[in-house]
C-alpha cells in the first residue's frame, strides 16, 4: 500500500485554520520560520506509525524550497519520496530528482501551449484590480494572489475553457488562481512511483480542485469535510470516487490516518 497525500489543510493547517482547536496543547508544530503549521498531536504519532508500515508519499503543490521548510518532514517522519510542485517535481531521499524533471519538461513541450503564450494570454484579462503579480513555480506552473470579488467571471470562463483546449487547467482556490499544464498533477507522479516501486494499492487524501487526479485514480481517497473540493462535491457524494471525512478542520486529519490504520490492521 502507498499513501499518496495532500498536506496543506489535509494533514498540516496554518495557524489560521486550528483557530477552532480550545485546546492548543492538542497540538504540534511542524512547520516553523517563514510560516508556522501544524498537525494535532495524534494526527502525528498516527503518521509516524503508519509510515513504518506503508510507502508514504507526501503531494503537495508547494514547490520544492516551500516543501523543505516543513521541519516534521525532515526530522521526525522522513519521506522517501515526495511529490512536490503539484506533481511537477519528485523529491528522491532529500535530493530533487533530475531524470524526473527532465521527463516532465519534455511532456510539457510536446502537450501543452508553451507558458509564454498562455501568459500572454491570461495578460489580456488580467487587470491589476484583480491580480497581484503572476508568479512562476519551479518553472512548472503560475499562480497569482487574486481579489475574488473583482474577478471578472464571464472572461475568467472564458479564458479557463481556452486553456483547458491548449492542454491547461485554470483553478481557483481560496484567493489562489492557478494555472498547470495538464501534465502537472499528483496522479501522474504516483502512478510512475506505482510503477518504480512494488506497490498495487493507493490510499489518497486531499482537499482541494488540484488533488482532484489524485482522488480519482486512487483504490481508497478521503477529502476532508472543508475545502474546495467539499464545497464543489457536497451534494454529489454518490457520484463520486471517493468519501468525506465526518470531521471539519485540523481533526480530519486524525479521521483521515484512523481511516487507512483500520485497512492496515
Ligand atoms: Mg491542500
């Protein structure tokens, strides 16, 4: 079994988001400098022992330097692999794997519209009194800081339907517009890893629009009861491949490691 998840707001929350926690002392850091996150107390003992048993994978869409900060993942329960820039980069034993990246570059240029071009595009639309500075990530993929209620959402559709045929996928995400070429997602890394390692089973989890690949090509995929990915899906719960956490917050977390450890026994 490989456990392939998300981090932020599945397994680790900004301060901003365990506010709903009384009891701060349920808590652990795990993430301290430029930002502070964390985990509760047993979401992380959870992990440490779920880890010995099966190939954890952390996916984030942080890119590789954003990853790196997350002193948990490189003191107390440390990777193998990590798949980092939403899919775009793998981590091999702390080192960024080369072959990988050259891989993903080559499938880049012969799948989607160079960036430039697409850029250029977004450009037109893309007034200061709604977008903050693009930004690029890992070179992979951009996003920028967006004022939701100034979005113009007729050109916004518009222009996400164009890229979506030039091979992009245009989410928004809290106050994050992002822009990846199909290419770049979760899935796609944990399936090579699949392939590279002798593993037949996935057991996923994530919350938002981007680990939606991951959800859907995994054999187990929880989502917690918050997040993009609960506000799209709520009323679909029959439709769709994966289940719900009963928890909202920091404690899906818990929920969510509960869930795999009870396959594992
Ligand atoms: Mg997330």
């Amino acid at each position: 079994m490989l456990f392939a998840s998300d981090l932020d707001r599945t397994l680790i929350y900004s301060k901003r988001f365990v506010t709903e926690m009384a009891h701060q002392e349920e808590l652990t850091t795990v993430e301290q400098g430029v930002y502070t996150s964390y985990t509760t107390k047993k979401a992380a003992a959870l992990l440490r022992l779920i880890a010995e048993q099966v190939l954890f994978i952390p996916c984030t869409t942080r890119v590789i330097e954003q990853y790196q900060r997350i002193q948990f993942f490189q003191n107390t329960v440390i990777p193998k692999y990590a798949i980092v820039s939403n899919g775009g980069n793998l981590i091999i034993d702390g080192v960024v794997d080369k072959n990988y990246q050259q891989a993903m570059l080559r499938e880049l240029t012969h799948n989607s519209l160079p960036a430039a071009d697409l850029i250029s595009e977004f450009r037109k639309i893309a007034t200061p009194n709604w977008v903050e500075k693009t930004k690029d990530a890992d070179n992979l993929f951009y996003y920028c800081l967006i004022d939701r209620a100034q979005t113009p959402k007729d050109e916004l559709q518009h222009f996400s339907q164009w890229a979506v045929k030039q091979n992009w996928h245009v989410s928004v995400q809290g106050r994050k517009l992002y822009l990846v070429p199909q290419a770049v997602n979760k899935w796609s890394g944990v399936k090579k890893l699949l392939e590279q390692t002798e593993n037949n089973k996935v057991f996923a989890a994530g919350d938002s629009l981007l680990d939606l690949p991951l959800l859907q090509g995994a054999d187990y995929a929880y989502s917690p009861r918050h997040g993009e990915l609960y506000q799209q899906y709520q009323h679909q719960q029959n439709d769709i491949s994966w289940q719900f956490t009963a928890a909202t917050g920091i404690v899906a977390a818990e929920e969510i490691l509960n869930k795999l450890q009870g396959l594992l026994e």
